[in-house]
C-alpha cells in the first residue's frame, strides 16, 4: 500500500509541475498510476538527449510506435515510481525549463 501511494503520488506530482512548465501539455485526461503523456514544445529525441547529458533517462517518444497519429506528435511517456526522490523529480523539472 505505500510503495502505491509513493508511485501515485510522486508521478501526479511530476505530471503537474511539467504541465506548468510553458509549452508542455497533458494529452489525456484520464486517472493514471504511474505512468503519463505529455506533448512537449520539441522533439522529445532531442529533448531526452540535453537530459541524458545531466543523467537524467527522458520518457519514451511515442511518435516513432504511433506515426499515424498526429496527436501523438512530440509525445512522450514518462513514469515516475517510488524509487524517485522528489530532489530527482525537481532536476528533472529544472531541466525541461532550460
């Protein structure tokens, strides 16, 4: 029950801080657990290599699975668990601002 509270938590957590950043956005509305979409305001290829250069692992581009769908374009699917820090959370939101 708490390592489920923890995941709920800290991904709900994320998913609102990176949607208040500019130029990202939440493609669904539904409940989630752990894992989440967001439309980012670039290629989330690119984005996921400035992250990797400081050892942050990006979300899965979801183009590239789903080329049919335009709605998918600049998406990426990120899970935060119970194994992130909220200070590993926040690195990762300070790096989406730069």
């Amino acid at each position: 029950t708490q390592v489920a509270s923890l995941c709920l938590q800290k991904s709900h957590y994320a998913q609102e801080k990176i949607t208040g950043l500019p130029g990202f956005e939440s493609i669904f509305s539904g409940p989630f657990f752990k894992e989440f979409v967001i439309r980012c305001p670039e290629d989330p290829t690119i984005l996921n290599k400035r992250l990797l250069e400081r050892g942050i692992l990006g979300g899965l581009p979801l183009a590239q699975y789903y080329p049919e769908s335009s709605h998918l374009q600049n998406a990426m699917l990120l899970c935060v668990t119970e194994q992130r820090s909220r200070e590993e959370i926040d690195a990762l939101i300070d790096a989406l601002k730069g």
